[in-house]
C-alpha cells in the first residue's frame, strides 16, 4: 500500500510539473483552479463510500459474502447517482466560476469528477479484499500513464489538454479497478448484488456520512483559497505559485 501512494504521488507530481513547463504560470493558475475544483467536487461526491466498502467487504467477505455483494451493490449505485449529479453540478457552475472563453475548456473536468468519484468506491473495496497488490500494480501504471497522456494532450491542445488528460487518466484507472474488482468478487463467491440492497440502507447514515464530512470540511477550504486567489490582481499567476 505504501508503495501504491509512492508510485500514484510520483506520476502525479511529475504530471504537474510538465503542465507547469508546457502551459506556464497563467494558464496553469487555470489549470490549478480546475484541479482543485475536481477535488473538491467529488470529495463531496464521494459521500464516504470508499471507506464504508473496505469496512463492511473486509467483515463479510469470508462470513457473509452476500451482504459483502449487497454493500457492494448499494456502494455502486450511490457512487454512479452522485457522479452524475457532481458532474452536472460541476458543468453548470464552471462559467460563472471562471468566466471568459476557458470556461468550455475547463468544463472538461465534468469527465475527472466521474471517474474519480467512481473509482473512490472501488479503491476502497480492493482494500477490504485486500487485494494490495492489485492497487499497486494500478498505481504502477498509471505513474507511467499518467505523465505521458498529459504530455501528449498538453503539447497537442494546451489548457483543454490537460484538463482532458485529469478525465482520461481517471477513467484509465476507474477501467482497471472495475474489472479487477470483478476478478476478485469472483475468487471469493462475493458477487455485487442490486437485489435487496437497500436492506444495507442504514449503513450510509452509521458510516458514510460521518466519513464523508470529516473529508468535506477540509477540502472546502482548500478550494475557497484558490477560488479567492484567482480572484485577486493577477490571480491566475499567484494562483499557479501557490499551486506548485
């Protein structure tokens, strides 16, 4: 697991720093304001289930496969009703967030708020199999991928490049999580069940909520500082100082 966060923060860091050099600061002050605006986004998006899919697939994954398929069921279909709602969300409030003619541009991120949000409850159900070794072999991967889509969209395109690039590596990873979380339901008789899921109803309320307002509060104030930023003289600049 360390060594997935290692892998997956190298690519990152190494993805932002090619946006920095091809872009230069005032447009990658744009570029940061998307990024944080994504983040920001499906942290609430999230609404905690990857979190909730690790404690509950870990407990009943051998004793209980089938309320394991169950969470794991009602977990996917919160998490694809929520990226839709976040990603619209997102669309809709970009223009009057930005403004000016990157404001098309920048509505691309709809696509990262998806699969992001997607792949939170995934990541999380990976770990309750304690599949380790497939989430770092992702991470592997994409710390490859990663750098070399942005680089090649951002030369080609420059903003909607890279901002494109934040949706096409997250649907890279949300491709590989979902088919090697069906592996591993398989290997362990767990199939994700829409059948009856709303039995595990009550388990959004004792621990999504909660995890996902621990999460809300400082990811809120992170994105109204860059939002503040960009405002001021020059703000898409300092924003991108502030950003690397």
């Amino acid at each position: 697991q360390t060594l997935a966060n290692v892998l997956s923060q190298a690519g990152t860091l190494l993805s932002l720093l090619i946006v920095a050099r091809l872009l230069g600061n005032v447009q990658y002050g744009r570029f940061a304001l998307v990024q944080s605006t994504v983040v920001a986004f499906t942290t609430v998006a999230a609404l905690g289930l990857g979190i909730t899919a690790t404690k509950y697939v870990s407990e009943y994954r051998s004793t209980d496969p089938r309320r394991a398929g169950r969470v794991l069921g009602l977990s996917s279909t919160v998490a694809m009703i929520s990226a839709a709602v976040f990603a619209v969300a997102y669309f809709v409030a970009c223009p009057s967030l930005v403004g000016g003619t990157y404001s098309g541009a920048m509505q691309i991120g709809a696509i990262s708020v998806v699969f992001v949000t997607l792949n939170g409850y995934q990541l999380g159900a990976l770990a309750g199999f304690e599949a380790f070794h497939v989430i770092a072999c992702v991470s592997a991967l994409a710390a490859v991928a990663n750098p070399l889509v942005t680089a090649l969209l951002t030369m080609k395109f420059g903003l909607p490049g890279a901002v494109a690039a934040l949706g096409s590596n997250a649907f890279l990873v949300w491709a590989i999580y979902h088919f090697a979380m069906r592996a591993e339901c398989r290997k362990r008789n767990c199939e994700v069940s829409y059948r009856d899921f709303r039995k595990e109803g009550r388990i959004l309320l004792a621990m999504s909520a909660p995890a996902s307002l621990s999460g809300i509060i400082g990811s809120a104030a992170i994105w109204a500082t860059t939002v503040i930023l960009s405002r001021q003289n020059n703000g898409y600049a300092q924003l991108a100082i502030f950003s690397a």
